[in-house]
C-alpha cells in the first residue's frame, strides 16, 4: 500500500470536482495536494480523461520535481507546482483550471477589478494577472518558468499569497491554491463566478465604477477578521 495515501486521495478527490464543477473540459485542468512535512505533492497524471481517472494514478512528486511514486507521467504543469509549494509553504493545495469567464480574462492581460461585494467577500483586491512571459522564461524551462511568472506578479504588485489565493496567468489561464486542495478547488470555483460577474458588469456598463473602499473593508472583514461574524 502506499504510503502517499492521503495525498492522493485528496488530489483524486479535488480532480474529480473539476469537471463536476464546469470548470475543466476534455482534460484541460489539474489539482494537487501537498504534504509538507515530507516535501511532496500528489497530482494528476498527464492526458488522462476523468473519466477514467483512479486515486493510484495520482503522481507522488517532491518539490524539486522528482517523481517519487507513480507509473505515469505527471501533468505537464507539474513545475509550476512545484514551484510554488516551495516557495509559499502555507498552501496545502493547488489547482490549475482553464474555465471560460476567468481564461477570457487571462487573454485580456488584465486584473479583475472588485465590483461588487461578492467579489469583497472572498479577496480585497482585484484578481491580479501575471504579465505576459518574457521571450528568455518562453524558451527555457516553460513550466518552471510559470512558477516563477507568479511568484514576481505577487512580488512586484506588493500582495500576499495567504490573501489573494488566485491569479491568471496572462494569455494563459488561472491558478489558485489554499490550505487544502479543497479550499484551492473552492477558490477556482469562486474565481469563475467573479470573472463571469465582472464580464457581464462591463456589458451592462461599460467603465463601471470599482466598489467603494468602506464596502470592501466591510465585507471583507466580516467574513475574514478578527470579529468576523459571518457563519456559525
């Protein structure tokens, strides 16, 4: 039996939300879950449909992107990962999606502005896009290198990983993580539905104005402060 049980589990379990969730068609997408004490991930496996999916196909691998346990190879986003679980140790799990509303957005290269309180309910902040990739990080190790895309963005855009638990890749698509893959499959969800409110926003009204500063404070904190009082 292995001894990577839990993790690929809980990665078996998170991938199999994706497509339940309407966020992953075909085998566009990819969870997993991280143990760090032992400094690994359990993943998808590459090009393998849902459907046909088990919890011993997810690959075990550390984070210097050496596969540890598993007879097939891991999802081609594997570096990114990687990447980031060893650099931002809080997060537990990470989930690469290419859903429509928030891809769109990636191909715009632009931020999701916070319009409205749904969106103050889960970040302060807009949705931040990573800047497009430099031709040299293009031509080397590309996936490694989208690690490294996100890490600057929240670097150079001064904010916090354990408060903006998403970003889109620009021209390409979004991530998001959390302390757990649940949370991480939680927030892809809620950054599609945010990417799809501030698309029809823009429809309705065109140069719509961000929300008021004292709205996102409120709302924010009710759910996230330190009195928080949202939930039982």
């Amino acid at each position: 039996m292995s001894t990577f049980k839990a993790i690929k589990e809980a990665a078996y379990r998170a991938n199999m939300q994706l497509p339940e969730l309407g966020l992953v068609l075909f085998t566009f997408g990819n969870a997993s879950a991280a143990d760090h004490e032992r400094g690994v991930f359990a993943i998808k496996p590459s090009g393998v449909p849902y459907s046909e999916l088990k919890a011993e196909d997810m690959a075990v691998v550390d984070f210097d992107n050496t596969v540890i346990e598993g007879d097939k190879r891991p999802s081609s986003d594997t570096k990114t990962h990687a990447v980031l679980y060893k650099h931002w140790r809080h997060i537990g799990g990470i989930v690469h999606t290419h859903s429509t509303y928030a891809t769109a957005w990636a191909q715009t290269q632009m931020d999701i502005p916070i319009f409205g309180t749904t969106h103050a309910d889960h970040l302060t902040a807009d949705v931040p896009c990573a800047p497009v990739m430099d031709d040299e990080m293009i031509r080397g190790d590309y996936e490694y290198q989208t690690g490294f895309q996100i890490l600057n963005a929240f670097r150079d855009k001064g904010l916090s990983p354990e408060e903006v638990e998403m970003v889109l890749v620009a021209n390409h698509a979004p991530f998001t993580w959390g302390k757990d893959v649940d949370k991480a499959v939680y927030n892809s969800a809620v950054l599609e539905e945010l990417a799809r409110m501030a698309y029809l926003t823009l429809q309705i009204r065109p140069g719509a104005p961000r929300l008021k500063e004292a709205l996102i404070r409120k709302h924010y904190e009710r759910k996230h402060g330190a009195n928080a009082y949202y939930g039982q």
